[in-house]
C-alpha cells in the first residue's frame, strides 16, 4: 500500500541496506527470521533479542507425533500433513481423561485421532451436516467411539457436554475465541487448542479477550488487516503455489503503479480477489480485468512492458520491505494468544504454551492447554 513506508525515512540506512539485498538473500532471511533479526540489530539494536523473544518450549518430539498420528489407511479423506498435524497436537496432550469435544470437528478427523489416544468418548461439534455425515459414516466403518452433531457453534444457545475436554486445531478467528468464551464460561475441565486466522473476526477493531490486557489496550491497537500479518506465512504451500502467489501479487502492484499514474491520485486502490483463470494469463490482462472490476478506464497506448517492468521493480522492493514485516509476525501471534493465556488464567486455569510440531509441518503450531484449577 505504501511504495515508501514511513520507517524507510526514520531508518534510512536500514532501507537501503534492504533494498541492497540479493534474491538469495532475501531467500535466505525469509527462512531464517532469528539469523536476520540478528543483522538487521546493526540498525535497530531492539532486535538483538528477538530470538530469545519468540521462543516457546517443545512440547513433544516429532516421533512422538507420527506415532499418536491415524494410520494411513483409516486416514480416509485426510491429506498426510493434516494427519501428522493431528497426531502431534493429540500427542502434546496425552493422557486424556473423560469425554472429549472436538470444536469445528470438520469429518472428525483430530476427534478419530483422540480416539485412538485413550478417550473414552469423543463428541464432535460441526455446522456442515454434510461433514457430518461424512464423519459419522468413518467413524462407525472404523470403529472410533466418535459421534458429530450437526451444531452452529456460534449459537446462543449452544449446550456445553457436562466434564467435556474442549479441543480445536486451527479453528479460525472468533471460532477458537468462542471456544474460550463459552469453555470457561461452562467450566470445562480442560482447554486445549492451536488458534489460526485470527484476523477473521467481526470487530473492525481486535478487542482483547483478559482484563490484564484491556488495561494496555491503547498501547496495541490494531485492525483486522494489521491482524492478517499473523498468519502471512506459507512454508507448506507447493513451489508451484508460491511461485504463482508471487507473480500475481507483482502484478498487483504493477496495477496499483499505473492507477495511480493514470488517476493522478497517490493512493492504493483496494483490488479484489481474482478468479483462478487470471493466474497463467498475462499482466495486461490482469490489469484490464482489474480495472473492469474498479471502473477505470484504461487509454489506448499503454506501454505494458514499462508497467511490467515497474511491477517486476515493485515486486523485489516490497520483498525486501516485508522482510522487515515479517520480523513481526510471529511476535504478533504471540501477543494474542499470550492475552488467551491470561484470559484463561483470569477464569481459574492453569495454562502452558509450547510448539506441538515443527514450523515445517504447520507454521501455527502455538498450543495453549489450560487445565481447571482444583
């Protein structure tokens, strides 16, 4: 949105050390967000402690996942890194006790796994009855003491299973919150969750969820789209996706190059988002179904090679300036479940935080286990 951010001019040798980078480079520090903070300290000393920042405890170790993960062969519809992802949280959390219910269940494939490590009954919660359907169906061909009811979790009237174990893997935005809300609020024994989206919410602005937090809310205060920031990682996506992810976007820019040149007016213009066929078509066309959905009208003559050119320069800039972006995202992810932390803390649990699983498996792999005070 902004070709020249404002801390390029508070941090002017920062930027051009930046804008220095090669594509190697960039590689390179995108991979390794400790090693960079590191470098990037010559120029704000703050950053000297990042490392030590971010670090949250392991919970298990990878064996110990792949063992507590289904099988393969009664993983049935379950793609093999959300199978492992599933093991590793499940195992993070062993040994279970009582009744379990799985939040936003989905077919029921994490309540199958719990299944499998000692639950005595797992109850699935689940809005889509065709996913319900679907999952019930597994559970009973395989034998899981599994059932899924159909069950918006948004509702008021929503009934929390007496002594139930409330679990969630990446339920969204205000999905996972409700869960937190509506968990404590029923005095579950146990709340055990790894939260993703957090941007997907109803409040234009974030509202924190703990008292202690509310207290330094003007200190942080953030929108949904600072929230995206989160979770603008993508270490799992094919190369093929990343590439095509990375082209489109430079065209975006290159877009919002020329809008603002034929406007005459220096700001973004929001673009939504495209349709699939657009991602092996060519910049031009890009742009003149761009400018269709914003009703600009494009003059005849537009010299597209200089417009892609710009886009291809856009492109490598902003990847240098996100880099720094980035540096913020893990500790922003951070700054909201921390505030989940002491929200649960504030109801009466004891509450740990650690990595269920590798980044490489699933970059949100923060877990929160909050068990009910005695």
């Amino acid at each position: 949105m902004e070709p020249e951010p404002p801390w390029c001019r508070r941090y002017p040798e920062l930027a051009r050390w930046l804008e220095g980078l090669s594509d190697a480079d960039c590689e390179r520090h995108e991979e390794h967000l400790a090693d960079f903070a590191v470098e990037a300290a010559r120029f704000v000393p703050e950053l000297s402690g990042y490392r030590k920042l971010i670090a949250v405890p392991a919970l298990i170790t990878p064996e110990t996942g792949q063992a507590a993960a289904l099988p393969e062969v009664s993983a049935v519809d379950m793609p093999g890194r959300k199978r492992l992802q599933a093991g590793a949280f499940a195992a993070s959390l062993v040994p279970v006790q009582g009744a379990v219910l799985d939040w936003c269940s989905g077919k029921g494939h994490l309540a199958r796994t719990f299944a499998g490590q000692g639950a005595e009954k797992v109850l699935g919660f689940e809005w889509n009855p065709d996913l319900v359907q679907d999952g019930n169906r597994l559970a009973a061909h395989y034998g899981d003491p599994v059932t899924l009811q159909q069950q918006d979790v948004m509702a008021g009237d929503l009934a929390w299973p007496e002594a139930a174990h409330g679990v969630a893997l990446h339920a969204c935005g205000d999905l996972h919150r409700q869960l937190l809300r509506r968990g404590s609020g029923a005095g579950a024994p146990r709340l055990s969750l790894s939260p993703c989206c957090y941007h997907l919410t109803e409040n234009e602005v974030y509202q924190l969820l703990s008292e202690q937090a509310q207290n330094y809310a003007q200190a942080l205060n953030i929108d949904r789209n600072g929230l995206r920031l989160a979770v603008q990682e993508t270490v799992t996506a094919p190369a093929r996706v990343r590439e095509q992810t990375a082209r489109v976007s430079a065209w975006r820019l290159g877009f919002d190059a020329l809008q603002r040149s034929l406007s005459g007016l220096d700001r973004y213009l929001s673009v939504p988002s495209h349709p699939p066929r657009l991602n092996n078509g060519s910049f031009e066309t890009f742009c003149r179904w761009a400018a269709d959905k914003k009703q600009l009208v494009l003059p005849e003559g537009i010299d597209w090679q200089f417009w892609e050119g710009v886009s291809e320069h856009r492109s490598r800039q902003v990847r240098r300036h996100e880099l720094l972006r980035h540096l913020f995202r893990r500790p922003l992810e951070l700054w909201m479940v921390l505030d989940y932390a002491v929200f649960l803390e504030e109801q009466g649990y004891q509450v740990r935080l650690g990595a269920f699983c590798e980044r490489s498996l699933t970059p949100r792999n923060l877990l929160l286990d909050a068990v009910r005070a005695c």
